[in-house]
C-alpha cells in the first residue's frame, strides 16, 4: 500500500506520524512524507518582505521533513520524502496523484465557523479523489486497537470496508459494523404517530421489518470481506439519524477510528449535508474516509 502522510510540522502532524507507528507495515509498503512550502505570490511594498518569509520557510522545510522521518524510524516500510510549494491543500491532493491513501493530522473538533471556512485537512478530505485518513489527538486507549466502520451498503462505503482489510492494523484489532436505519417513519412528528389506525400500523410493521433484513443483508455482506482480516468483528443496527448514531456509537465503544465512505458531493451544499463531512468536523477520534475511484 502506498501511502502520502502531509505534514507541516505541527504537534498534530506528528500525532498522524506516531499513529503510523502502531501499523504493521511491511516491507512492500511504501510512505511518502510531503511537506508543502505554503506560498502565494506577495504583491505591492509587501514583496520584499516576504521574500525573507520565504526564504526562512525553505530553510525550515527539511528539517520539517526529518522530523517526521525520525517519527517513523520504527516502521517497516519504504520511505520516500517530497518538497513542493503552493496552496497546501492543491499540492497534496496533487501529490496523491500516485498513492492510495492520504494521511494527515487534524486538531479535533471544530466550530461551526471552522466548518463553513474550512482548514487545509478538511478541504483535502472534501476535494481528493483518493481516500483520506484524517489523524485526530489520541484519546485514552487501553489495549487493542478500535474501529467503527459505518455502513449503509452503497459502493463508498464498501470502498471504506475494503480499505481497512488493506491497512495493516495489529492483528488484535477489533472492528464494529454499523449500519443506521434512516426509517419511512423518521420525518414523521412523534406527536403524530398516536394517530396512525390499524391499517397503517400494519404498514408500518412491514416497512420496519424490510428495513431490519435490509440492515441485516448489508452487515453480512460487509462481515464477509472483514472476516479475511479481522478476528474480532461486532455488529451494531441503529434507527435513526446516521451522524448522531455514528458520534454516539464511536464514544461508547471507545473507538480509535471512524471508518465511513464519502460520496464525494461538492460545494457547500455538500459540506453541511453530507454525513461523513458532519463526522470528520464532529467525531472526536480519527476518521477514514474512503472514496471509489
């Protein structure tokens, strides 16, 4: 597996190096480690100085890169390391051009206002077509690693699932499948639902029961491929609201990482709507975020 880990040398950079410590990576495994030289052309009285920014920013580069490299020293797999300069967010999605995964650091949970502005990670996250492992600050773990994977059957989420059967988490890790119910009932008012007669309760019963073998259906077909490499696999059915089931789920099981696929909506729109955007800015543990190619 390739992977291209971004780091700007910051104290949550380096929280996505030390978690790749706790892989097991092989030796056919290879990770990039990318440092973008952050610049936009300066304009007016102001060139000058920053001329000199930028001259100290490519004297720092390297040691940036050292850095995460010294990180990584435990980890049995090939390194490669890159320098370029630009928009970060374009320059690593760029660089990933030729990797399977993009890894990189993220400060935790944000505000509404980081939300609708958008840091480097989340704009990666929302713009690469390549997977992206978002690296949160570690919570308090005891023992083996884990994963919640949020399912809802579609080819993205599939592309999640089959994502963690290609990352080399140790081999005690325990996995918990999720999927969420959204019910025929969930936009009707619960004050409501005393007025239903007989002849809809009837319905009503016949839809919930298509729904949970529908659930039932899209947790053994994920089972099925996580079994080749998990041990320990759990099951969790939900009805109701994707976003708040996945969060709460995640804090109770005490999980490491999120595992939800993206559709890869755009624009605004997409940001507030989409439930693994709402999970990135939200989830207070790391989130994978699988796409298909």
């Amino acid at each position: 597996m390739k992977l291209l880990l971004a780091t700007d040398g910051s104290k949550y950079s380096e929280t996505a190096a030390k978690f790749l410590t706790h892989l097991t990576f092989s030796p056919d495994d290879e990770i990039t480690i990318l440092h973008v030289i952050g610049w936009v052309p300066p304009k007016g009285d102001i060139e000058r100085y920053y001329a000199g920014l930028k001259e100290l920013k490519q004297e720092l580069a390297p040691k940036i890169i050292d850095h995460a490299v010294n990180i990584l020293k435990p980890v049995n797999a090939k390194m490669n390391t890159l320098l370029a300069e630009g928009e970060p967010d374009k320059s690593i999605i760029e660089a990933a051009a030729n990797a399977d995964l993009v890894v990189l650091g993220e400060k935790g949970v944000m505000s509404i206002k980081s939300l609708l502005i958008g840091s480097v990670t989340r704009s990666v996250a929302i713009g690469s077509p390549k997977s992206v492992f978002v690296i949160k600050p570690p919570q308090e773990r005891a023992g083996k690693m884990k994963i919640l994977f949020a399912t809802d059957g579609f080819d993205y989420s599939d592309a999640a699932g089959k994502l963690l059967t290609l990352l080399p988490f140790p081999d005690n890790s325990e996995i918990t499948i999720l999927n969420v119910i959204w019910s025929a009932l969930s936009d009707i008012p619960e004050r409501f639902v005393t007025v239903i007669n007989d002849r809809i309760k009837e319905n009503v019963a016949k839809a919930r029961s298509i729904e949970f073998a529908e659930s039932e259906r899209i947790i053994d077909k994920a089972r099925d491929y996580l079994r080749k490499r998990f041990k320990t696999i759990n099951v969790l059915t939900k009805v109701g609201d994707p976003f708040t089931h996945i969060l709460n789920s995640a804090e109770t099981l005490h999980a490491d990482v999120v595992a939800i696929g993206c559709r890869g909506i755009r624009g605004v729109k997409g940001m507030l709507g989409s439930v693994s955007r709402n999970v990135l800015s939200r989830s207070k543990c790391s989130v994978l975020i699988g796409k298909t190619t």
